[in-house]
C-alpha cells in the first residue's frame, strides 16, 4: 500500500531553514547513497537578505559538507547540497528491512512538516515505526495516510497547496492565475487543468 508519512522534526535542516527564515523550499532531487544524502533544493523567499541568510546558514550547518550554488535569479536559490544521512530515514529502513520499500522525501510544507512517501505491505509496522519515532527522535504532529485506488499525483498535490498558501483560492484572490503560472512555471491553461483535477480529486474524497 502507498502511504504519506507527515511529522515534524524540528533538527531537520531544511524545517529549520523554513521555520528561521520563513523560506519555502522545494526538493528538486535527492538521492541516498554511502550514508549520505545528495540534494538539489531550490530556495524561495521575499528578499535577498533572506536567501542569503539561508546560504550562509547551510555553508554553517555542522552536518553539510558540499554546498554549491547552481543558480540565483530572482527570489530563488538552487543549491545542491550533501548532507549526512538522515537518523529517521535509517531508523526507518532497519524497521522496514526490504529495499524495496523505498522512501522518498516528498516535501516540507510552510510549517515545517516533512512528508515522506513509501510502499509497505503491512499498516501496523508503520505505525509501530511512528510510535518508535516519537520515542527515539522525540517527532511531533505524525500522521499516516493511505492512498486507496488512483495514486495522487505529486506534483499535482504540491500545485494544489502552493496555490491555496498564496492565497488563489482566498475571496477575493490574493494571487491570479497569470501571477501564480509565473511563479509555478507552468502554463495558464495546464495550471488551470491541473487545479481543477487535482481540487475534483480532494473533493471526491472528502464527501465519500
């Protein structure tokens, strides 16, 4: 079964970064090799100031040992980073014990929670992971959610809430369409059949 693993874990950089300097942070790439985490991250945030702060706290983080600045436009960073394998994803590994139950850091969200994706066979050992999590790690607002039949789609869900956090779904909107097809880099007319799937998909499950 696929299942969203949501928490927060307040050592992790990245929700640090976010909580600190009220960033937002997308996961363009990671990969887990060696012990070691290799990372493409891109940095939002309102002024330079701030993504500069950000930078100078990564080069800083005790944990990173190559940092490097891909490209810088606008309000936007990305940077690769090395970083040192996160404990939770090898305590979660050693409970799993099949390396085919992959697990893949989704996103982190506007407070810090991270979400992780993962195939399991059996729900109880995610929640006896969950329960050793909290007791090792000392993780707070963990919850578990099961995708049944038609997978959501990542990117789809990740559009759906950046366009709700800007506001587009606010009355009156806080962000137009136009405005939010810059920011996203998607065209108008695929941002607009994207919402409106992704939205259908959200309401069919919530009034089932």
């Amino acid at each position: 079964m696929q299942i969203l693993y949501s928490f927060k874990y307040e050592k992790c950089f990245a929700s640090q970064l976010i909580s600190d300097y009220n960033v937002r942070i997308k996961i363009v790439n990671q990969e887990l090799r060696d012990n070691y985490v290799y990372e493409t991250l891109a940095i939002y945030a309102e002024s330079e100031d701030l993504l500069d702060k950000s930078i100078e706290y990564l080069e800083n983080y005790p944990h990173s040992y190559e940092i490097e600045i891909i490209g810088r436009e606008n309000n936007c960073v990305t940077v690769s980073v090395l970083t040192k394998s996160c404990p939770l994803v090898e305590l979660m590994r050693r409970k799993l014990m099949s390396p085919s139950n992959k697990i893949k850091l989704e996103r982190i969200d506007y407070s810090g929670n991270i979400f992780w994706e993962m195939n399991v066979n059996n729900y109880n050992k995610i929640r006896h992971i969950d329960e050793s999590l909290k007791e090792v790690y000392d993780i707070k607002d963990s919850n578990i959610r099961i995708y049944n039949g038609r997978h959501i789609n990542v990117k789809s869900e990740y559009i759906l809430k950046e366009a709700f956090e800007r506001g587009y779904f606010d009355v009156p909107k806080k962000i137009g369409l136009k405005e939010l097809s810059s920011t996203l880099d998607i065209p108008p007319t695929t941002l607009d059949l994207l919402l409106r799937r992704q939205l259908r998909q959200v309401i069919q499950k919530t009034i089932k």
